[in-house]
C-alpha cells in the first residue's frame, strides 16, 4: 500500500539536507500573462536559503533569460538560468527565436506546450492556453486571434519533422544546451528524440511523462506512457522528468511512480516541481514534501540525490 504524507508531517521530518545542492530545472516566475508568486530575484534568493544549487526559470509567454541574468547578479551563491518556450508570442518553432535565446544565455529550448500536445491541423486551444485557463490565471479576456492553430512538430502526411524543427535542434546541438519536449505528443516524442541525438544533441529531458492510466489531465498532461516505452525512449539518450507539482495533488499515485523510477532507473530520472504559479503550492515545500514522500515509498536517498542533483547537474554543465 502507498504511504500517504501529510504536509504538516513532511515539513516535521528532517529534509532540508535532501535540498543542499538541488537543482530545479521547471519553475515559473513572474512577472507573466498568468498570475505568479515571485519574480526571478525573490524565487532565487529563497531557493538559495534553501541550499539550492541552481534553477532555471520557464514562462509561456517570453524568454526568461534576462530575469535570471539579473537574478545572478543580485543574488549570488546561486546559479539561475533562463530559457524559453517556443509558443505563439515567440514566433512557434521559430529558429530566430531559438538561436537569439542561445546567444543570450539560454540553458533551455522547450519545444512548446500552450497550443501542443495534439496532432491536428484544426485550430483548437487547450486547457493551458488562455482560451480556457481559469479566469484568476488571467491578466485580460481571451480575443479572437489567441485560438492559434496547433504547434505540431511534424508534417501530419509523411510523419516527418519539419524543416524549422531541423534547424533548432542543430542550433541547440551546437550549444549543448537542453532540449525539453514539454507538452508534446508521444508520438512527436518518439521521432524527435531519435532525429535529435542523430543531430548531435546531447541533453533531452522528456517532460511530464505520465505513467498513471487514468490521470487528471490537468495536473498530468500529454499522452500516457508504458514503462516499456519509456525504457525504449530513454535507449535513445532521454532523461525523464517527473513533476512534483503534479505527484503532490495526488499522492495515492505516488507508489506507482516509485515502482516506475524503479524499473527504468532513477540515473534516466529527473525530479522538478513544475510551480511558481499562483495557484501551486510554494516550490521548495513542494519539492521537500515530494521527496519526503518518495523515500517513505522506498526510494533511497542515493536515488534522490542523482534525480535531485547528479543528473540536473549533467543537464546543466555544472559537473
């Protein structure tokens, strides 16, 4: 059976050594189209009492490459690094967008995640997108011209990448930067992965993976993964991320997840929270609950530091 922790009885439980040295490579930041707790200076000064290495902050809407910039000149003793997401307000998969991004500094390229997930050549939005996002996430009504056609990664006829996805990953391989597939599909997965490592790509985080059948497709997004696939995805150089803003709303599931980090490895495992929003709980008490109620579900500790620190680490060049 699970073990099912309460918040009041991780925070009792001796954690904060767990947090020396942790790096968390998916954290929001404002200020953002959605409503935020803290700004890139605020998020790095409590993470660095915490005793965090290094985090790398992520926004929908724009690159988060200066607020980290100043974030390390105003709060040292912590690395912060910036990225961007290659949405709409971007350009899409926009290489001038990525290869700007690079130059500045940016540690990851996020393939998209607001208008992807989805295989269609209908124009929808998503329960991410501002079309549906819920009302207190919003700085304004959704208009016309938000209802943006899907971002799809491949020619939905021949099942190939597209040409400008080409350029990014050689662009993002000639940096040794991150490539993170955010919320696309497993199907794009499985032909970007490949088609990136043959491009010379050396870090890709598989994010949100997702090994729970039945879901919430609010707080686990994208397509559902066997723990066979996952072992074949991470043959082609893949890390997985595991998120624990998503673990921590639904902690019966928590023993499958130990189960799967089991099966697969916790050395092609990555743990992040995935919060900065208004509407998550704070980041570190997430991360200090979560990996609290990992190792009361039989992850070792040995685990934790080579999916908290080891491998985000590798990611990053830092070791």
């Amino acid at each position: 059976m699970p073990v099912t922790i309460s918040l009041a009885e991780s925070k009792e439980y001796p954690t904060s050594e767990w947090l020396n040295g942790f790096i968390d490579l998916h954290m929001y930041n404002a200020p953002c189209v959605f409503q935020r707790t803290f700004d890139a200076i605020e998020l790095a000064k409590q993470c660095r009492e915490a005793g965090y290495r290094a985090i790398l902050l992520k926004n929908h809407f724009y690159p988060t490459i200066e607020g980290a910039y100043l974030a390390r000149k105003m709060v040292p003793g912590i690395e912060t690094y910036g990225s961007v997401v290659l949405n709409p307000p971007v350009g899409g998969l926009n290489p001038w967008a990525v290869d700007a991004a690079i130059m500045l500094g940016a540690k990851t390229i996020w393939m998209g995640n607001m208008y992807a997930g989805t295989l269609s050549e209908k124009p929808f939005r998503t329960r991410y997108g501002l079309g549906i996002a819920p009302e207190k996430w919003k700085t304004r009504p959704t208009k016309r011209w938000m209802l943006h056609k899907p971002i799809n990664l491949i020619d939905l006829k021949t099942e190939e990448l597209l040409p400008e996805v080409y350029d990014i990953i050689e662009l993002i391989a000639e940096s040794d930067i991150i490539l993170d597939t955010c919320h696309i599909s497993k199907k794009e997965c499985k032909i970007l992965i490949p088609e990136a490592r043959k491009a010379g790509v050396k870090k890709i985080i598989l994010d949100h993976i997702c090994i729970i059948p039945d879901a919430d497709p609010e707080f686990f997004p994208g397509d559902r993964w066997t723990v066979e696939e996952a072992k074949e995805i991470v043959k082609e150089g893949a890390i997985l991320e595991h998120i624990a803003g998503s673990y921590i709303r639904h902690p019966k599931e928590t023993k499958l997840l130990v189960e799967f980090i089991k099966e697969v490895g916790a050395d092609k495992c990555e743990i992040a929270s995935d919060c900065g929003a208004f509407s998550t709980l704070h980041p570190i008490e997430t991360m200090r609950h979560f990996i609290y109620t990992l190792v009361k579900n039989g992850i070792s500790e040995k685990e934790i530091e080579v999916m908290t620190k080891k491998n985000p680490a590798k990611l990053l060049n830092l070791d």
